[in-house]
C-alpha cells in the first residue's frame, strides 16, 4: 500500500510540473504589421482607392505573387458624422470590393471600387462635410513565401495585426488633394473651406 501511494504522490508530482512547465513556454505575440491608404478625387469627390503593405526583408524570404488574390485581404469601412444635428452617427459601413492586386517584391497593393468608401458625407446642413474614417484589415488566408533556396514558408493569418491611422480624408496619400491647401476663390477651386473650417469640397478638374 505504502508503495502504491508513493507512485501515487510521484505522479501528481509529475502532473504538476508538467503543466508549470507548459505555463511558461515563450508565446510568439502577433506582429504588427502597418497598412496605408491612398484617396483618389472623383466627380463625386475623394473616395479611398488602394491600400498598400509592404512586408520588407520578411525574415530573407519573398511572396509569391500567385499566392494573393482578390480575397487575401478583408477591409473593413466606416464613416460616421462629424458636423450637424446628426454628428457621430454612422453615415456608411461595408466591406470595400477589392477590385484588384498586385505584388513587386514584397509590397502588396491592393485595389478597391473608387466609387464605394467616400470621405465625405452630404446632410441636412449641407454637402461635402468629411465623415470620420475607420478602416480595419484582416488576412483571411495564409500567404506563401519563398526562401532563397525556394522552400515554402507560409505567412499565416494570425501572424501579423494590420493597424493603420486613418481617422479622416487628411490621412490618406493623395498626392491631388495634398497640393490644394488654401482657399480658392474661384469657382474651380479644388478644396474651400468657406465659413466652416471642416468643410472641404473636392472638384474634379
């Protein structure tokens, strides 16, 4: 009996620190990984057309290209009211259409419907006031990458967090929009802020 409850105690010894060793193991946090955005002016006003991640040296290995699609990335979009009666209520949320990808080394550029995410939201009080933006981004399906020596390394979808700081039109890359940055007093003006300072009115030329 006493040996039976030795190997008994030998045991739960060994249960207990076999689960301190497994609370301890190293945990591979998820990387963050940065995504920018680009706005484009259509007749209807700034809309956001692309974004862009690039993936740098990505541990000496390069993404095969046919390994991305028109489904790799999910993007989310918001826009909520910043003006008016209606101010911080949601004006538009969907997912934006990718319409196209392309990868040049590691920087994968990422193409949407320009006719969808708009910057800007139209209200009792007048057209043209710029929403307040939130884009989100999730990888729904693992990325393959080569080594040098053409092994296959997959970029999982839980390996990296996409974050970005686009809170309105003023943190997208447009190289049109960034060149107007006075008031125009003429009618073919490109952005007027008029007597409210948040009120912008992209044209297109």
């Amino acid at each position: 009996m006493e040996c039976k409850s030795f190997f008994a105690r030998l045991s739960a010894m060994a249960v207990a620190l076999a689960s301190i060793s497994v609370s301890y193991l190293p945990v591979h946090a998820t990387e963050e990984m940065p995504v920018e955005f680009y706005g484009t002016v259509t007749d209807a006003g700034q809309t956001v057309d692309k974004m862009t991640i690039d993936y740098g040296e990505l541990d000496n290995t390069t993404i095969e290209a046919g390994s991305i699609d028109t489904e790799t990335y999910k993007v989310h979009f918001t826009s909520t009211i910043d003006y008016g009666d209606k101010k911080d209520q949601m004006y538009a949320e969907l997912d934006l259409p990718v319409t196209g990808v392309s990868v040049a080394g590691n920087k994968v550029t990422v193409d949407f419907d320009s006719s969808k995410a708009s910057t800007l939201t139209w209200l009792g009080e007048g057209r043209n006031y710029p929403g307040k933006l939130n884009l989100t981004v999730e990888q729904t399906k693992n990325i393959n990458a080569q080594t040098p020596d053409k092994r296959d390394i997959p970029i999982t979808t839980e390996r990296y967090e996409y974050t970005n700081t686009v809170s309105s039109y003023k943190d997208l890359h447009d190289e049109e929009v960034s060149k107007f940055e006075g008031v125009q007093a003429d009618i073919n003006y490109q952005i007027h802020k008029g007597t409210n300072d948040s009120l912008i009115v992209p044209w297109k030329w």
